[in-house]
C-alpha cells in the first residue's frame, strides 16, 4: 500500500525530493488494510530498519525505491499508468 500511495502521490506531484506527507495514524492505516496497529507498527518499523523508508511525523521518505517495491510485491501496471515513469 505504502508503494501505491507514494505512485499516487507522485503523478498528483504531492512529493517532492522523494518525501511524501501521509498524514494518517498508523491505527488508521491499519484499519484501511485490515491489519492491527501494532501489526502496522511492527512493518514500519521492519521498513525502517532495512533502510527502505524514513520517517518523521507525517513525512515518509522512500530511501531505497527498488527495494520497497520488493518488498512490498508491488506491480504498478494495475494503475495503468503506462505513459508515466514509476521509478524513482
């Protein structure tokens, strides 16, 4: 999800240096994908410790975009996007 937030946000060109805001809680994103808020903790935080994303207050930051989309099995071509560039 985190993935297809940071592709929306970007072709809406809400991102800028590769620093997306979501301002949204983590018990709220959980509650989006049907997880629990630790659940969404503990994957934060998974993320963050392989160096794959950073983030402070609302301010997520994709440090390694390969490889969150990876981890994340992420595939854009549902978005139909095709005429845009999704690579960072």
């Amino acid at each position: 999800m985190l993935c297809e937030l940071i592709v929306r946000l970007r072709f809406a060109g809400r991102i800028e240096d590769h620093v997306a805001d979501l301002p949204i809680t983590q018990a709220a994103l959980g509650d989006a994908v049907g997880l629990s808020a630790v659940h969404v903790n503990r994957t934060l935080q998974a993320l963050r410790g392989d160096r794959l994303i950073a983030t402070s207050g609302t301010k997520l930051r994709a440090l390694d975009w390969p490889g969150l989309v990876q981890a994340g099995e992420f595939d854009p071509t549902y978005l139909h996007q095709k005429d845009r560039d999704v690579a960072f």
